[in-house]
C-alpha cells in the first residue's frame, strides 16, 4: 500500500513515489580507454511538487543529466525512474518554429492528442493566458522579445499536461529585470499546478530564488557532492540578504569543486 502523500513548505509532496527517482546513474561518452565519464554514479530523488536546482562547473554534467531523464538519451548503468509519465523539457533557447504563430506553436504540444483544430486552439490559448500572453497569439515569434518567447516556450511545455518539466537554463540569456519576472511567473505555474521541477543552472543566486532544494554537483565526472535543503520562505527576492547569504554558502563549496577540478 502506498503511504499517503503529506504537502511539505513549497508544494513539495513525500510519499513512497518520487517524481524523479536516479540510482548509481553513470553515462560514458565513447568507448574503451577513450571513453569520457561523464556521471558517476548519480542518485537523486524528486519529489511530487519539489523545486530541484542542479548547479554545477560547466561540463560537470548537468545537462546530460538532464537529457537522460527526458529519455533523449540513456544511461551507461544505473536506473531511471519517472512515476508520473508525462515530461515536458525546456531549453536555454525557445525552439519555435519562425514560420508559425505563437499559438500554432503551441499547439504543436496539443497534435499528439488527437484533438479538433477548434478545440486545440481553444487550449493553447488557455496556456498562454496562463503565461500572460493572451493577446499575443496571432504573432511571429520575430515580434516578440526574448522574454516573451522563452513564455511561449513555456506555455508550449505546459500545454503537454506534464507533471514533470526539466528546465535546461531557461533564463540564461535574459537581462536580469526579465529574469526576475519570469522567476516569479515560473514559482507561481509551478505551485498552483503542482508540478516536480529538475532546474539547470549555473546561477548560484538563481538556484536558492527558486528551488526548495539546490543539488551541487563534482566537476567532471559529476558526482553529487551536496544537496542544500532551502527553508526560506517564499516569496523570495534574488537581491535579498537572506538568498545572498546561503549562495554565498553554496557558492564558497562550488569553488571548493572548481579548485579541486583546476588542480588535477
């Protein structure tokens, strides 16, 4: 019998079933002595409704994480569990199609199911209300900023009915105003939807704005090597000196990792 699932602070759910559950994940690239390890021996767990950041020195492994969780790609040992079926993966850059509207483009998420043109267009609106970009869905992506489209992107993702969305650095290339606005669209789909987020980034700061846990991983091949529970309250501001605080933690330890990798 499954125990019953208890809301924790953040929308986080325990139970006996992860959202997302690694065990002793390794991925080697290539074979024999050429081969590159990229994960050693990752296990992770994600809750039902938990916010995840991943952080980490470029080329620790995050993204390929990331990827062998979607299903793009698969492990070299160890398993990977998602209980709930239905993933939705977003990049650092919005991968839509020029030459559509940006309610085609999210429609593009609604095709596999079967529905009447009417009633996808009908749906795809309703995600980017969702998003606050109900007026834009007659638009080319071309006339809409960065921000915007990273939103569409966005609505794109939800429009999958996931209950689970891997997020690749989303916001990287934004401005730091867009980027705090998006942060707070983001905290608010992802609490009243209840979805279980995996984030990538390389944003300390970043990572202890949103995640109710940040997971450090080693610099190549990536090993965690820290998992830091977040139990500040939300709403929370990037600029806060309560956020300065424990990146400053976490970013002291990232060096530690950074130093260590430079000294091999």
């Amino acid at each position: 019998m499954t125990a019953p699932l208890v809301e924790q602070a953040g929308g986080r759910v325990e139970g006996d079933n992860p959202a997302i559950r690694l065990s002793a994940v390794s991925k080697i690239y290539g074979q024999g002595r050429n081969g590159l390890l990229a994960l050693d021996e990752v296990s992770l767990d994600v809750a039902p409704g938990e916010f995840v950041c991943l952080l980490g020195a470029s080329g620790c492994g995050k993204s390929t994480l990331l990827s062998l969780v979607a299903g793009l790609d698969r492990p070299t040992a160890g398993t990977i569990e998602v209980d709930r079926k239905r993933v939705a993966l977003m990049f650092q850059e919005p991968a839509l199609f020029p030459w559509l509207t940006v309610s085609a483009n999210v429609e593009m998420a609604l095709r596999a199911k079967g529905l009447a043109k009417a009633e996808r267009r009908e749906r795809a609106q309703e995600f980017l209300r969702v998003v606050h970009l109900g007026d834009f869905g007659a638009k080319r992506p071309h006339e809409l900023s960065g921000g915007m489209r990273q939103r569409v992107a966005l609505a794109r993702a939800l429009a999958q009915d996931a209950d689970v969305l891997l997020m690749d650095e989303p916001f990287g290339a934004l401005d730091a105003m867009t980027r705090d606005l998006l942060h707070d669209e983001l905290e608010r789909i992802w609490r009243e939807r209840g979805l279980a987020v995996l984030f990538v980034t390389h944003n300390v700061r970043e990572a202890v704005r949103l995640g109710d846990r940040v997971v450090l991983l080693s610099s190549r091949p990536g090993r965690v090597v820290e998992d830091f529970r977040v139990t500040l309250p939300r709403p929370r501001r990037g600029e806060s000196p309560e956020v300065g605080r424990q990146a400053a933690q976490i970013t002291e330890r990232l060096k530690q990792e950074v130093m260590r990798h430079g000294g091999n």
